[in-house]
C-alpha cells in the first residue's frame, strides 16, 4: 500500500523497555530517545470496532506508518 506524502506528518515513538534505577530497582517505562516516524493518524470509527471495543472507542486511534 502506497501511502499520500501529504497526508503523512512526522511522530515521534519512544521505545517500550525495562529500565533500572541507580538502587538497581527494576521498572518498566519509555526510553528518552526518541524515533521519528512519518504516520497517517485517524480516530477509530465504524460498527466493526465499536463492536469489539464499545466505550473504549473514544480512546483508540488507527495508524497508517510509512516503512
């Protein structure tokens, strides 16, 4: 699928990892580093996903990402 340039708008995502503390305690969280991506973001909508997610719906968005 060949996305339209000009829909896309760049994003920044931050990687999802175990980070450890100076105490050496555990914890889950998001790097400081960030990557760029060129994405085309709507809000969900339809029957199908409001049949699956109901009142969560609101919340969810779809995402076109450009490799």
């Amino acid at each position: 699928m060949r996305l339209k340039k000009n829909r896309l708008k760049p994003y920044k995502m931050h990687k999802f990892q175990v980070i450890k503390t100076e105490e050496g305690i555990k914890r889950e969280g998001y790097s400081d580093e960030a990557i760029e991506i060129k994405a085309e973001i709507w809000p969900a909508s339809g029957r199908l996903q409001a049949e699956i997610y109901g009142e969560r719906l609101n919340y969810i968005l779809n995402a076109n990402v450009e490799k």
